[in-house]
C-alpha cells in the first residue's frame, strides 16, 4: 500500500441538505485503502437520512455540537467526547439539538461505504 498524508484542504466535500461530509480517505483517495473517514457536519435543527451501512460498521465520534442519534431502537444525547459504535446493517440517524451545527469524526471498517437508506419504512 502507498503511503498516503492527506492535508487540510484536500478533503473531497459531498454536500446533502441537512450539510456535508468531508472525506478525507477512502478508495477513492487510495485505491489500496482498506477505511473510509471523514467530518460530518449536520446543521443546527436538521437531521441525515434515516440509513444503515450493509457492509461496514461505523463509529461516529462527536467533536462538537449535541444530537440524539437513533441506533435501531433506540435514541442517545451526544455532546463533544461520545461516540457511538453502529454495527453493520444496523439503521441510524443524527438529528441536531441545539444551535450549533454538529461536527463528528466518521470512521467505517470497508473503504467503500455503502449506504442504504431507510426513510418510510
């Protein structure tokens, strides 16, 4: 595998309506990467897709801003210093409480995340 240090400023930014993910490695980055990870940011009141990963776990490390993040079945108050550990297949959604936008540190164990969303079921 290439040796790869990814500087401020080369984040690839994918934004969504609630706000964006900036990705800092995964296999678009490097091709021989075996991790995705980035900073998500959700804006203040807003709230992601309801969404599971099927072929990777998550773990979402909050740096700032507070959330209740439904896991399954059940909701956790996350404030600066929590993570949260989503295993594989498992639905998920951040829904930001407070006035400042959320910003967490987001890992996944497959360099090519994938996302199905869950919303009307």
């Amino acid at each position: 595998m290439d040796y790869k240090c990814i500087k401020a400023g080369e984040a690839r930014e994918e934004g969504f309506p609630w706000g964006h993910i900036s990705w800092l490695y995964n296999a678009s980055i490097n091709p021989d990467a075996e991790l995705t990870f980035g900073v998500v940011e959700i804006e203040p009141g807003q709230r992601n897709q309801t969404h599971a990963h099927p072929n990777c776990e998550e773990l979402l490390y909050v740096v700032s801003g507070h959330c209740i993040h439904a896991v399954g079945r059940e909701e956790h108050e996350m404030g600066p210093g929590d993570l949260v550990a989503i295993p594989r297949g498992v639905s998920h959604q951040a829904l930001v409480t407070g006035d400042e936008p959320l910003r967490a540190v987001i890992c996944y164990s497959s360099s090519r995340r994938d996302t199905k969303a869950k919303d009307g079921e």
